[in-house]
C-alpha cells in the first residue's frame, strides 16, 4: 500500500536491505540502530558485514572480531569474518576461520562447503573430501554440496563417484546447466559415456525443446569427436535458452574451436549484453576478441569488468594479452606481477608472464630462464607409472606432434616440409592436434599423419593417459604456452623423449620434464647453454624449414629506383615495437631524411592504436607524414606489398620469425639485431642460413649503420633483390630434403639417448 500524503511509509528494514544486496542503503540505518543501547548482536554484525561489503573491511573485521570475543560460542562472526578474508583472495586467512567456525560448530554446512571450495581451488581434492562428505550428510539436499564433492572426486581421479554426485546434484536442481555438464564431463572420464549418450538421447527424445539435455548432449557429442552434431546441439540449445550464459559460453567456445570466430564472438557479444554481471562471460569474450586480433576493444572490456567485479586471476592474464599485443610491454609486465601477487599459488599470471616478458626490451637469457622455472614449479604432474617403450635403438619410431597449429600459421610453414621428408619406414607420425583445421597446411600434416588425434577434450593429465596409450616414443612440443598450446601436458611426460620445437619457442621452456630444445648454432652459440633447462639439439644449418606458398607474388624491381627513396618496411606483430625499436627507427630516418616507413599489423586497424603509434614516432622528431600504418589483409596481398618495401627493419628483442622468411622470400633483406633470448635470434638464422650474414648487427649503433649504409647503396640493393629469390630457394632455408635428414638424424640420436639411460 503506498502511504496517503502526510503518511509515514514502513521503515526500510535494514536487514532485508543487507540481504537483497543494498549494503549501502543499509548502512546508514544499521549504524543509527547500533548507536542505541539496546541494539541486538544480530544488529551489530549485519552492520559489520555492510561495512564489508562498502569496502571498509578493517573496521568491519575489527568489530567482528570484538563480537567473536564477547560471543565465544557463536560460530556466526568467524563465518562472516572468513567470508571477508575469502572476498579479497586471502583464502590461507579464510580457511583459518572457517576451521575455527567448524570447532564452534562441526555441521555448519556454510563453512564445511566453504572450506572444502578453498582447498578445491588449490587442486587439492583429497583434504576437500571429508568436509563434502560430511557435508552432504548434514545437508542432503544441497546441490552445491554434491556438485563440489564430484569436482574433488575428479580432482583425485575417482571419475565414476564423481559421475554420481554430479548426478545427485542435477537430481536436486534440474535448471542448472553446469551440473548436467559436469556429468557429462565425469561420464566421459569414467568410460561410461556410452550409457550416458544413451540417457541424453533419451531425454532429448521425449522432449526436444530441453534445452539442458541438448547442451550436455551436444558437449558429450565433442568429446566424441562428433563435432558437427555437437554444434547442432548446443546451436539448437542457445536458441532454446539465449539467456543462458553457460550455455552461451559453451556453444561460442565451441564455434571457436571450429575456427568460427566472428559466429563465436557474436554470441559472447550478445550473451553479455544479456548478463553484464558474469565475469566468465566477460573474460570469454575478450579471449576471442584477442584471438581475432582485436586486442584494444578485448583490453577496454576486460578493464570494465575488472572496475565491476575486481581482481581476477583470468581477467588479468587476459589483459597481460591484450596489453602486450598492443605494443605495451612494460604494461604487460606490470599487470603480470601484479596478478602474481594476487594470486601466488595460480599458474596463469606465471605463465600470462612467461609469455610477456620476451617481448619486453633489456630481458636478458638468465631473467626469461628464472621465470619460465617458477612456472614450469607450478605446473600439475600426475603420478604416472614408469614408461615401457622397447629401447630399440633403429626401429621404427612413432613420433607424436603436439600443437593446436598444424594448419596455415607460422608453426605450420616452419616445420611441415621437415616432417614431409622424414622417412616414412623410419618414423610414424602421430598428430595431437588442439583446434584442429582442414586448410591447405593442415591438410599436409594429415596426408603424412598415420593418426589423427583431436584432443580438444583431455585436460592435461588425460592427454597424458591418451598419449601413453599410443604409446609414442618421441613427442615434440609445437605450441608452447600460446593460444592452444599444450606443453603443460608434458609436465605429465607423455613420452620417453620429449623436444621443444617452434610454436612460441621464444626460449627454454623451463620444464624438466622436456628433455631437448631443437635449435643451430646461430640461435644457440656455444656458451649459451646454461640459458635452457633442455639439452640443445642443434642442427647443423637452420633450425626450421620455410615452405614458400605458391602464390606468392613475382618479386619487383627495386621500389627506391623509381621513387627516389628508400622505404624501410616491417610487417611484424605490433606485440614487437619496444620503445627502443621505436627510437632506433626514428633515428634512422633522421639519419636517411628522405626515406618512408611502412608498418602492417592487424592492431593499426584500431585508430586509437595508429595514432598512439605515430605519436610514439613524433615525440622523436620524426614526421608522422613519413609514416604509413596499415592494417590486415589476406595473406596473398600482405606478400605482395612487399614490391613496396625496400629493406625491412627487424624489431628487437623479439625478432621476426616466419614474417624474415616471408620477406626474404620477396627479395627483401632484413636487418637484425641478435640478443641473447632465442626470440631475439630467429632473424639472425635465417638470414645467415641464406647467407647474409652481414645483415646482423651486434649492438644498436652497428644496426643503425647497417641500414643506413645499405639504404645509400641502392645498386647493390637492386642486385641482391633480383637474385635473392634464387639464393634463399637454394639454401637450407628451403632445402626440405636435407633439412628432413638433418632432422631424421637428430631425433634418431634422442632415441638412442634414452635407450642408453
């Protein structure tokens, strides 16, 4: 009834204010109400947890605290004060309240399902066990009881008991999603996900407007293999339920997977719009704009969702990505320690670092190596029993090949000429292919494959079962900590012989477990060995093998001869441009006033992002005038703009890598500058293994005066561009049989290796 004017209405009561959320309107009433002599304990705590909850959380544990003291026996305020403590990540704090609330209380379900998700967030399902278990008894109709109890069980590998609480949990609370999902997930596990399939099919039989039952079919469907009925399922079901976030979540993780980005992206788009609140959903949509190569608008939402909701282990290690990719190195870094101090027991901020760091200028080989250890500490490993291999030193291996980029990408045109000249009576090849694709390069590694393995299903230690089970004799990482990357399996050891090659090989992976590193002696000299964990398994020319695509544009006459000036090009990612490039570049063109600079990236499509670029250029006297950005463009034309580029400047520390052999390809030298990370060489291989090692520079000033001295020379730059092709096809660069022995040879003496130990 709305009170007739001149009326008091009903007071608000603070305490259903505190609980339908509105702290803030609660507070000042609750503050008036303890004021008074005769304000009840009940009234003193809710406005200590209104006070929590407006961010004044030292008064608010201060008074919690004194209400514990006078109230020994009341298991009420060390609930709310571990419920603080849990709220700002300081779980240790936490969990010792919690502990205290059960030695008050031992049925206290709040606190035993509590504790339990703590040490469940630490991985450590065995201590979560018997506070579930009990739990469950107290209070057997909560289904989050039963679905935390089958997320232990899983944590300790008892699939089959967990495929049963997970199904109790569902029993009890139909509606939720993630507990159909999560069955699936323990069925799969289990080996009874026949007899599950069956039961979904059922379901979705007798009514298939069931929206739940469609997405665990449809997620059970994946781990299968079935991927065009998974996607039916699950695209039928967001249909269904559009306002399901989980549901949404899946089916765009699903469609990127399938490499159906711009479809993935549209549905996180509008699952967020449906629900800005879940920071999942956020932090999901940002990941594949990242992967679309829209790093500024993944960067902007994931600093929105970071204001709404805090700090966050996945948001942040997101945003070290989006960071990083926009040329902001010491940024990324940045947020990457700071997620390291907020959450110190998490592996992502370390590995979010691991990936950042190379890219930062002055990381010396020893600073990269000690962070790549700290996260390769933190890596899960299983207790796997011992392998069994024959130690036959010459038969025929199987060779396991573990990325999500056997397809057209830089690990793809690197390496698939080398494993197409490996003898197949020598070595089986064995693919474990994450995200798996059927363009023109993947199509080449299943030509070659004997199996094909989707793996998008296992977690690490399931892909470590898998494996075993192919039983592989040599695996070869080609992903590394990447976009799909799986080299956090071989902390499990999925085979006798583990090797890093390419795909993010940007140094030593920093695991023990991974016993060589595939280099040559221009990314790796002597001396250098103390920088890798690995042993160095050099080859005696270049590292990779570059594959040149067929439609690559004829090379052009030399583009300074008919303008008059030299244009320095470069085409690497915007990941790469540290303040010093910058600087070294504009030093340059002071030096060469009439040259021009061409620049190509995805991220220059962003405008915010050009003209912070050119900005960056202009604080160093260099006209943005001289300057051209451009943005993506099919890969046909991104080679043919080299006709438009006469000396490409390579970026440092983080050298180019397949963007020096595309160039070099086009009759294109690049000038490098060698570090001491193996990023900060990749140039320098490929260019000595063409043959021009003249190209490299050892310091700053001695690659300032290559690139000036060369830019004055503009005959000789026209004669090696006219014949460049021809020198780099007939080098080792591209000489796929002889690299396929070299490497034949090498991974052959990694057997015999182990076959002596």
């Amino acid at each position: 009834m709305i009170p007739a004017a001149g009326e008091a209405g009903p007071a608000p009561n603070p305490a259903g204010l505190l609980a339908s959320g509105q702290a803030r309107a609660a507070v000042p009433l609750l503050r008036r109400a303890v004021q008074r002599d005769d304000a009840s304990p009940a009234t003193h705590l809710n406005l200590a947890i209104a006070e929590d909850r407006i961010g004044n959380r030292q008064q608010a544990r201060r008074m919690i605290e004194r209400l514990a003291q006078i109230y020994p026996d009341w298991d009420e305020p060390p609930l709310r004060l571990a419920e603080s403590f849990r709220a700002e990540g300081q779980s240790d704090l936490a969990a010792q309240a919690y502990g205290r609330v059960l030695e008050l209380n031992p049925s206290r379900t709040e606190a035993l399902l509590s504790l339990a998700v703590l040490h469940i967030g630490k991985g450590d399902g065995l201590s979560a066990q018997p506070l579930l278990l009990r739990c469950c008894r107290v209070a057997p109709d909560s289904p989050e009881a039963w679905d935390a109890l089958g997320i232990s069980l899983m944590l300790t590998g008892d699939a089959p008991a967990a495929e049963s609480a997970f199904a109790q949990a569902q029993l009890l609370n139909p509606g939720a999603v993630v507990f159909a999902l999560r069955r699936v997930e323990a069925a799969f596990a289990a080996g009874s996900h026949e007899a599950e399939l069956a039961r979904l099919e059922l379901v979705c039989k007798q009514n298939p407007l069931d929206a739940i039952a469609l997405s665990a079919r449809g997620l059970l469907l994946e781990r299968l293999g079935r991927r065009p009925e998974a996607l039916d399922c699950l695209e039928a079901a967001s249909v269904l339920a559009p306002d399901d976030p989980a549901i949404a979540s899946l089916f765009a993780g699903l469609l990127g997977c399938s490499h159906r980005l711009a479809e993935a992206e549209a549905a996180l788009a509008r699952a967020v719009a449906i629900d800005p609140s879940n920071v999942q959903l956020g932090n999901d949509h940002a990941a594949v704009l990242i992967r679309m190569h829209r790093p500024a608008e993944a960067r902007r939402g994931l600093q929105g969702v970071l204001a709404a909701h805090g700090k966050q282990p996945g948001l942040l290690c997101n945003l070290v990505n989006a960071t990083v990719s926009l040329g902001l190195q010491r940024e990324a870094e940045a947020i990457a320690r700071d997620a390291i101090a907020q959450f110190p027991d998490s592996l992502l901020p370390w590995r979010a670092l691991s990936n950042a760091l190379p890219y930062r200028e002055g990381v010396g080989g020893s600073e990269l190596l000690d962070v790549l250890q700290q996260c390769a500490k933190r890596l899960p490993r299983s207790a796997l029993p011992e392998l069994v291999n024959s130690r036959e030193t010459d038969r025929r291996l199987r060779l396991g090949l573990l990325s999500g980029t056997l397809k057209t990408h830089p690990v793809g045109w690197l390496t698939v000429a080398g494993f197409e000249n490996l003898d197949p009576s020598r070595f089986e090849i064995i693919c474990l292919a994450q995200n798996g694709a059927w363009d023109p390069i993947a199509r080449r590694f299943r030509a070659i494959a004997s199996e094909w393995h989707d793996i998008d299903g296992f977690d690490d230690a399931a892909l470590a079962r898998h494996a075993r089970g192919l039983s592989i004799d040599i695996l070869i990482d080609l992903g590394g900590y990447g976009d799909a990357g799986r080299m956090t399996a071989c902390a499990h050891r999925l085979a006798p012989v583990q090797i890093k090659w390419v795909g993010m090989q940007s140094h030593s992976s920093g695991i023990p477990e991974m016993d060589w590193f595939l280099t040559d002696a221009w990314e790796t000299p002597a001396g250098f060995e103390h920088f890798y964990t690995e042993r160095l398994l050099r080859l005696p020319d270049g590292y990779v093998c570059y594959s040149p695509p067929s439609y690559a544009a004829e090379v052009a006459a030399l583009p300074a001869l008919s303008s008059g000036y030299p244009t320095f090009g470069c085409f690497n990612n915007l990941a790469k441009l540290t303040p010093a490039t910058i600087r070294t570049w504009s030093e340059i063109l002071v030096r060469v006033p009439k040259a021009r600079l061409l620049l190509k990236s995805h991220q220059y499509a962003d405008e915010a992002t050009a003209e912070r670029m050119l900005g960056a250029f202009a604080l160093h006297g260099v006209d943005p005038g001289r300057i051209e950005l451009r943005g993506p463009s099919p890969h046909r034309v991104l080679l043919a703009e080299y006709n438009q580029v006469d000396i490409a400047l390579d970026p440092f520390p983080y050298s180019g890598g397949l963007t020096t052999c595309e160039a070099l390809w086009m009759g294109v030298p690049t000038v490098t500058l060698a570090g001491q990370t193996f990023a900060s060489r990749h140039s320098m291989s490929h260019m000595c293994n063409v043959g021009l090692e003249d190209w490299v520079a050892d310091h700053r000033a001695r690659y300032i005066e290559i690139v000036v001295q060369r830019a004055g020379d503009l005959r000789a730059l026209s004669d090696l561009r006219a014949v460049l092709r021809t020198q780099v096809r007939s080098s080792p660069l591209c000489d796929a049989p002889r690299f396929g022995r070299n490497l034949a040879d090498a991974l052959r003496n990694t057997w015999r290796d182990w076959c002596r130990t």
